[in-house]
C-alpha cells in the first residue's frame, strides 16, 4: 500500500496545502487564503474540506499516515500556534487539536523554519547529514537546527530563533518584536530593503533604484539591479553577506554543522547572497572550524518547498 | 559488584585523577604536575602508575567500567587533544589510544566544558533535565550544550565554543585564537581582570586595585573589592555581566535551554557575577524567553568538581 503525508504551510497572506509521498513527489496540491478567515475554526474547516478534496485524486490503496503542519510561531510540544504576529488570530491556537477533531491520524505542527530543516533531512540536500542549520531568509530570518539528527526544539519548543540574536545591541535598527538590532531587521528580504533605503538617504551614489518610490523596492529589485551591477545594489548585498556570515560563524562555533542551508526569498538571490556570506563566515571563523563547513542553497526552492518541509515532519516522526 | 570509574582532569600545570562512584563519591584521588612532563607518553605512564596505585585504595569487588578525561581541546569523535595552547604537546595527540594500550575498559574523552556539563547532569543541579548549558567562566569560557538529554558535540566534535563567538567584531579585544572581541576577552577570570585594568586606567575612580601591580591584579581580588563596595571592581562586575547576558540571551534563542549553570572561578564570586548577569540576560531576552531560563549556580563547585565531570562521561556512555 502506497504511504502519503499531508503537508500544510500556513502563510499570513496564503496557505498551501500538498499530498506528498516519501519521495517528496507533491501528488495533488491547493491553496487557502489564510487571511480571509476570522477565526482559527473557520480556515481549518475550510482546510478540511480542500484535503478531503484532494485525498479523492490520490491512487487508490493509499494510506494516510499524518498530516504535518508548518507555522509561524508553531510550537511543537504543544500542537499550538502563540501569538504569530503576522496571522489575524490572536492569542494561543490549539491548531493541532482542531485538525484532530477530523482526521484520525497522527497530526504534528512546528515552525516554518524547522519544518524546512526536516525537509531538507527527509527530501533534499541534508540527506544522510546529522548536523546541520536551514536558515530562511523571508520577511524574517528562521532558523531551524538539526543535532545528532535530530530537529532542536528544545525546553518551551521555541528554539531555533536565531533571527533574534542580536548584532547592534541597544542601538540597532527596531524590530517587531519590540528589541532593537536583531539578527533579521539586518539579514532578510525586509533587512535589506531597510539597508538600501539607509544608502539611499545617506549616499550620492547613482543608483536605478532611486527611480523607485521606496514602498515599492524589494529584495527581488535589489537582486535584479546588483545583477546589472548597480554599486549602491552591491553595497546592499556586501553589507547583508558581512552581518549574515559573521554570525553564521558564531553560530558554528556553538553547534558545529556539516552544512548550513540557505533557504527563502532572499537566498533566491543565488550567488548573490551566498558567495559574500561564504567569505565573511570564514574571514570571522574560529580557526578549528574554518573551511569545514558547506554553506549550501537549499536544494528545495519553489513552490513546493514549503509543503515539502511541513509533509516532512511526519516522515520524521511516523516510524514506518 | 560495586562500579566505579576513573575522572581526570587534563589542566595545563595541574591534572587530576580520581576513582568514583555512581553516586559522585570520590573514593581516593591524586594530582600529577602536567606541566612537568616533555611528552604525551611520558605524562601517560604517570598518570598509569597513579591510577594503579589509586585502584588499589578501592573496594574489593569493585569493577571499573571505563575512564574518562576532561582536556582542553578534546574531541570527543577521535579521542585526540588537537593544538591545545595551554598544554606543552602540540599538534594533535591520541590521548586515548595512550590510555587503552594500557586499560582494558572503554576510555573517553571530551573537553573540559562538556564533562562539566555531563557532570551536571549525572550527578548535580541538571539531574532529569533535557536541555541545558553549563559555562565555565576560567582562563577563558568554556560551554557545554546538552540538547534532547544528549551532548553537542557537532559534526566534527568541537561543538560548544561559545567563548569564541564575537561581541565586537574587528575592533575588540585580542583573543588567544588570533581573532579580536571574543566573547572570553570579556567574560573570564581573565576577561575580568582585563576590564578592570583598562578601568583603572581610563577612569581616577578610587579604588583598593590601585594598590596592586597589574599583573598581580586576580578575578579573586576583584570580587573581594567588590564585596566591600569598591566602586569600580563593582563596575568591573556590571560591564562582565551586561556583555555575559547578552550573548546568553542570544544563546537561548538559539537552543531554548530549562537552565543556564555558571561554572569554574569567576562564578565561584557567587552573585556578584550572577545577578547582574540574570537581569541583563532578562532585559535583552525575545520575549517568549522571558522569565522562563533559570541561572544558576553550578551545584560541583569545588576542588573534586573536575574529576566528576570527567567521570560522568563514562557513566554517560556505558549502559549499566
């Protein structure tokens, strides 16, 4: 009998919802628009029905064996999702228990970030590692670490935010979560938004991106301009890639990966973001670890990415 | 039959061997001047005649089951003590093939940091705990993570550094690693003293430290002024445990530990270090952390304290 998992990646804007077989093959997938429900109840309802709808197009003899559920502010313990800041539902969600109440099979949720950790050990480049780092580079930066081949979550279920170390303490840039100079107002598809209109107002340096009205610059535009080689574009990424590696290399000297994995919209930006990063991580490593550790893009980008990661963390839990 | 284990303890004058059991009872101990012996083979065979002297202290009917040793720069993988700056033999020694030509019982090794912690957890304040951190606040700052019950020793074994990690990146303090602004420049025995002599230079506070040499200047004697209320040894404290908290704040981001132990000399200033260090990490905690880790004092204080970490980490590893 063929095995299938359902993977659930909920977004504050949209939510993907995949069957997936062990192979990482996404057999059937649709979408809900997480932002048109009210409440926590209503959108899983509708969730419900968009599984039950795609379970009808899966071979016949399949057995479900678990739903996997990628969240922001997931907790893993708890089956909850805690105050997520970009989801209209406040408070703590017992998520887990409302899947539960319809389908009668072992459902687990985490974070996005961990859940692209686990589908990189089950589908993609972690294969086979048992140390590794994902870190997504989004809106925000996530984190998702694997020791001894196993995900950290840690005592509350909260580890792995290393997007909230902080670089300038006290006097960096503000954060949503209301301290100043984390990790990812520098290092992610929004902190280098904020780096280039900082160069923007402090330099003279021409620039294509002064023909943008400054709500309308994205990463993708930065990207696309460095490409072209626009200096001020550059500095953006030379800026990004120091704060990003030197921190990669505190965070090597503390857990010692096989490989750190770039994940999100911002690794999108390929070489770009990867090769200063590779270079500043090891200008700033402890001598025992240089040129030990791959920094790696992940091998899951695309669409399918997050359902992947979040169908992930049956396989890795469901012993089959 | 009774079990019993052998701990030591490599230090770079000074190592320390004992037999104990279970329990954490040392039964007998002894000392061998590290400092004294021009090789690995040479020291080996000393501590070899110690521990058959010591042995034959023992109960009859005891079995040994393994030993184990603490090094600076041990790895854990290969058994070795690899360019330890601290100890007369360079490069890298198989300290424990040393060991087994003359044992027939499991023999391991680990750094000095991580038999901390595994003594923490086997026989002190980290009993039945999943996640936690033990740092050794000495000549430098050592860490041990212990994460789902086990330790991290990473991919290549050298997991844990946490005193290389950088507080102030190109511009710190000079580090023994050959990089500036680590962590351990700060936060030390050593650290501490270097924050006072840079005080006592730059300031005309008054304080009883004027009357020392700088090099006669110890963290020992800073705590004693501190606790008569000299202004700037306390000063000395408050800058130590603002950078301290900081970066343990980071740290449980990271791996979201139930505990944070502060170990080894400096910590032995009692809450003079540890307060202050507890409301900083507090202040710049992510809130979903916030009041949630406690700091706490190491419950192996003391001069047996390093060879019950070595010897936990044989009853850590041979299922009994």
């Amino acid at each position: 009998m063929k095995q299938i998992t359902i993977g659930i990646d909920i977004g504050g804007t949209n939510s993907v919802i995949g069957v997936v077989d062990k192979q990482g093959i996404v057999i059937s997938h649709d979408s809900v628009l997480t932002a048109n429900y009210k409440t926590a109840e209503l959108f899983v309802e509708e969730c419900v029905k968009v599984i039950s709808n795609l379970l009808k197009t899966i071979p016949e003899k399949s057995e479900l064996i678990g739903i996997g559920i990628g969240a922001p502010n997931g907790n893993y313990y708890k089956g909850t999702i805690e105050f997520a800041p970009n989801l209209k539902w406040k408070g703590i969600i017992e998520f887990v228990n409302l899947f539960k109440s319809h389908f009668d099979v072992p459902t687990f949720l985490t974070n996005d970030a961990n859940a692209a950790a686990l589908g990189e050990l089950i589908y993609g480049g972690a294969k086979g590692m048992k140390d590794f780092i994902v870190i997504t580079l989004g809106t925000g930066l996530g984190s998702g670490f694997v020791v001894n081949g196993n995900l950290v979550y840690g005592h509350d279920g909260f580890a792995g935010e290393l997007g909230h170390t902080i670089v300038f303490p006290d006097t960096g840039r503000q954060c949503g979560c209301g301290r100043k100079g984390c990790l990812e107002t520098y290092c992610s598809a929004t902190g280098i938004v904020r780096t280039v209109i900082e160069l923007l107002e402090e330099s003279d340096e021409d620039s294509e991106l002064r023909a943008y009205k400054k709500e309308k610059i994205t990463s993708k535009l930065i990207a696309e301009a460095a490409q072209r080689g626009d200096v001020l574009a550059n500095s953006a990424f030379d800026y990004t890639a120091k704060i990003l590696g030197m921190k990669l290399a505190d965070t090597v000297a503390i857990t010692s990966p096989e490989a750190i994995f770039l994940f999100g919209g911002l690794a999108q930006s390929g070489d770009l973001i990867l090769k200063p990063t590779k270079n500043y991580m090891e200008k700033y490593m402890l001598p025992i670890f240089k040129n030990k550790v791959k920094l790696l893009h992940s091998s899951l980008e695309g669409a399918s990415a997050a359902i992947l990661g979040a169908s992930a963390l049956v396989w890795s839990e469901v012993k089959i």
